[in-house]
C-alpha cells in the first residue's frame, strides 16, 4: 500500500487539519515529498507539530519516516511502465467533466445568474483563472451583471437578490474573510454556489448549491498534476458557455 492509498483509507478519521494537510499533499506531491519540514511549514500554514501528528495518525513514528517512504512511492511511481502522462490525466478529467455535467443544473444555474441584481464571481490563486474565463464568457451576455470583485475590495454589503459564484478546489481557506463579512448583522443573504473538486469541501455548507466536478485520482497526483482542477474548472465554464449561446439562438 503506498502513501496515497494509505492516506485514503484513514481520511474517515482525519481532523479538519489533517484533511487539509491531505488535500495539499494531493495538490503537491512532490513538495511534501522532498522539501524539509521547516520549508513546507514556513511556506504553508501548517506546523511542525501538526504534520508530525499527521504522519503519526499514517502508522509513522514522525514526519521524517513519513516523508522517506512518500519519496520511495514516488520513485517507483516514476519507474513503473504504466506512468500515466499528464496529457491523459488531463484529457481524462475534460471527458469526465463533460459526460458527467448535468445540463439541468447548468441550466439552473445560468437561469439563477441572469436573476441576480449583481453576480460576483470569486477565485483566489489559481482559482481565479477560470473565475476569469467565466467573466469573458458572461461578458458577452448584457442581461447577467457580473463582475470580479478585488480580493482586497470585496463589497461590504450584499443583497437577498445578489449572487456570488465561487470556484475552489482544496480548502477555501482563502475565502475565510468572505465567510465572516456573510456573517455581520445586517447583512443580505446572497444565492452562493460554490464549484469545486472536494466533494468535502469545509465551506461547502455556507453554499445554497454546491457543484463538484471530478478531478485527478490521488494516484494520478503522483504524476504532478496541480493544473488538474483548472482543466476541470474551465471544461464546466465551457459547458455553461454552450448552454448561454443555445439558449441566446433560440
């Protein structure tokens, strides 16, 4: 059993620190692999204690034993003649998207876009891409007011009739301001839908609708796709833009 089928088989019994310890080293294999446990917890947000407990909770005396067989899974993963490449990885994960939309929901959610007084759509990191791609795809359609509010700038005040629509693939820690500006006395309480890969995504339940979309298997992470949730993000935007320009034809 290699790290990350050992990983998948405790999830059930992980704290909410340790899921967001497994969701980034899902995203970072190689990283959590390789770099010292100093550098991962200056550049990230966890500590030293947190990740030592982390690797206990696997069955390893400490980080160091933790780390030592990842870099032996990663390496025979790397060997082994059945690698899969990241072009298949991705191509799998757009065909995944597409054949498993559901075009109702998609319908609903444009029709819920087009209702809204103001749409603001969210992405922080590399979220913001396909944040951004949607917002050229609206911008073609005068009847969604949408636009992409400054992280640093977010509007102080939203209405019953706003929506916000946000994309986030791991832990949305990123998003915790906005949570707590939801949650001052008198504010509105806007239509939020949150797109995603984590189908446990921590702030999921703020969200009146929650889309996840698949995304590259634990296994597949050892190939180093951390664009993969991108691929899927931008494959749902595509849909949706279909969707808009059959329904602006007919």
């Amino acid at each position: 059993m290699n790290i990350f089928e050992l990983m998948d088989s405790k999830v059930s019994s992980f704290s909410k620190t340790d899921k967001a310890i497994y969701e980034q080293i899902k995203k970072f294999p190689e990283e959590f692999a390789n770099s010292s446990l100093n550098v991962l917890c200056d550049s990230g947000s966890f500590t030293k204690s947190a990740m030592t407990r982390f690797a206990q909770k696997l069955g390893f005396a400490g980080y160091t034993e933790f780390q030592y067989q990842f870099q032996q899974d990663i390496s025979a993963h790397k060997a082994s003649d059945q690698k899969t490449s990241s072009a298949e990885i991705y191509g799998r994960i757009l065909r995944q998207v597409s054949e498993t939309a559901d075009h109702d929901v998609i319908s609903d959610l444009i029709q819920d876009m087009k209702k809204a007084r103001r749409l603001f759509i969210i992405g922080t990191n590399l979220s913001h891409l396909p944040a951004e791609e949607m917002m050229i795809a609206l911008s073609f359609h005068s009847d969604i007011n949408a636009q992409i509010p400054r992280s640093d700038m977010m509007p102080y005040h939203y209405c019953d009739d706003d929506m916000i629509l946000m994309y986030s693939a791991s832990t949305g820690s990123s998003h915790q301001s906005l949570m707590q500006a939801l949650r001052r006395e008198g504010q509105g309480k806007p239509n939020m839908v949150l797109i995603t890969t984590n189908a446990k995504h921590p702030l999921r339940h703020n969200f009146r609708r929650v889309i996840v979309l698949p995304t590259a298997t634990m296994s597949d992470s050892m190939s180093n796709t951390p664009l993969s949730d991108m691929f899927a993000f931008m494959m749902f935007n595509d849909l949706v833009a279909e969707q808009l320009q059959l329904e602006k034809n007919n």
